[in-house]
C-alpha cells in the first residue's frame, strides 16, 4: 500500500486547507505568492496528500518548471523538519553568484544547506560549486540535500520570489 496518494492539480479548496495549517503569517503569503507565480506561468503545480497514519496532516504542493522534476516543493511540516519548508531546485548558478544581495536569513540558510553527498551518479556534473566571501561551497542539486528555506521573515519573501521567478525564466529559455 503506498503512503501517499496520486498527485493532483491544486485546488482552490487544498491551498486554503494547506494554507490554515501554517501559523505564521509571512509563511502563508509566500505561499500564496509563489502558487500565484506557477499559476501565472501557466506552469503545473500538484499537490499530495498523506495516507500513513504517522504522516496525518502532512501535505505537500509540488511546483513543476519541467515535466518530471519539482522546481519547488512546499511542506506544510513534518518532512525531517518542524514548521513549513520550502525546497528549492536552484538550476540558475546566478542565484548563487548574487547571494549577498539575498536578506540575511535567506543567505544564511543557503550557506548552510547541507553539502552535496554524492548520493546519485549524477551529481557530479550537477553540483553548485561557488565561492562566497566565507569560503568555496559545494551543495547539492538534487532534492534530497539541497535549499530548503524555514522560518521566513518578511524581508525574505520578495528574495524566495526573485530567485523562483529567474528559475522560471532560467529555465523557459533553456527549454526553447
């Protein structure tokens, strides 16, 4: 039996359940913000709900830029983390170059992601290697280790929704 069910399209009706499962108020609008974004792009945004018992309550809505792979999953909690995250496939090394222009919070969290763990074949040619100021890092571009973004604060929103929409844009012009 598996432990979740299929994805479906967002609804309306799932993103106000989702979204009364959050508590913080800043955490709700980038929410909202970045839903709005996928939709306005025209782009697929999935959502799944948990069966097993010990998951009740979790859900997850999925932001799709290409067909098989998640730009952007949200977790409304549970997932490894306490409270609502936010995972981010950063394809754009741009985001990266630019990361001091990113608040304090976000770039903290960047700069703290886990390194790249070498758990796929495939992550050697697709690991985000740069240099910040503190030094050379290299994290991870697959979903299992990558940018995961908790306790957002008012000043990180329009950051998240900068580096979502030159994802978007990343990603459209490469798909041409």
């Amino acid at each position: 039996m598996s432990g979740t069910k299929k994805a479906n399209d967002l609804s309306p009706d799932f993103l106000e359940t989702f979204l009364t499962t959050i508590q913080v108020e800043n955490e709700k609008e980038v929410v909202r913000q970045i839903v709005n974004r996928f939709i306005d792009c025209n782009l697929p945004v999935k959502t799944k709900q948990y069966d097993q018992a010990c998951m009740e309550g979790i859900f997850r809505i999925l932001c799709f830029i290409k067909k098989n792979a998640e730009a952007v999953i949200i977790n409304n909690k549970g997932m490894g983390r306490e409270g609502m995250s936010i995972q981010v496939r950063i394809d754009d090394r741009n985001n990266l170059n630019n990361i001091d222009s990113f608040s304090l919070n976000i770039r903290n969290q960047i700069l703290n992601a886990a390194n790249c763990r070498n758990c796929s074949s495939k992550c050697e040619s697709k690991k985000y290697v740069f240099t910040n100021q503190d030094g050379d890092y290299i994290k991870c571009h697959y979903l299992c280790s990558n940018f995961i973004f908790q306790n957002i604060e008012q000043n990180d929103i329009s950051c998240l929704i900068e580096i979502i929409n030159n994802e978007i844009a990343y990603k459209q012009i490469r798909a041409k």
